[in-house]
C-alpha cells in the first residue's frame, strides 16, 4: 500500500474480458486478471513498466512465426 494508508473504495479505471483495474483511494492500482483471479497491487510506475513489458512481448509475438511444439523457449 502507498504510504501504509488502509485500501479503501475503488474506482474502476477499465475491464475487459482478460483483465479489470481499479484504483483505490490509497492510490495502488490493483489488476485483475479475470481467468484466473489474481489480483496485483502495483504503482502507476510499475504499471507503466509492466504494460512496457507486455507491448514488447505482443510485438514479438506478431512479428515473429509461432515455435512448434519440439521447440524451447529462450528469454
């Protein structure tokens, strides 16, 4: 939580079908991943950073062929 303040009422910011976030008066954003219920409390830096993360892997992922079964991932 941001400055120990308690979590409080939340304001949806968006949802979709994969994921909802929220706000809460504390200032934490908290994603939700809706298939699974995992919910992450992160800071609007670390959500920048993490959407960063997620856009390269969707770049990736269009612009390259899909591996077949045999293959290994690499990071």
């Amino acid at each position: 939580m941001a400055g120990n303040k308690p979590c409080g009422p939340h304001k949806e910011l968006t949802s979709n079908t994969a994921v909802r976030i929220t706000q809460c008066t504390c200032g934490m954003l908290h994603v939700t991943m809706n298939q699974n219920g995992v919910t992450v409390r992160m800071n609007a830096d670390q959500l920048r950073n993490t959407w960063a993360g997620v856009k390269a892997a969707i770049d990736r992922i269009d612009d390259e062929p899909i591996p077949s079964f045999g293959s290994s991932i690499s990071n």
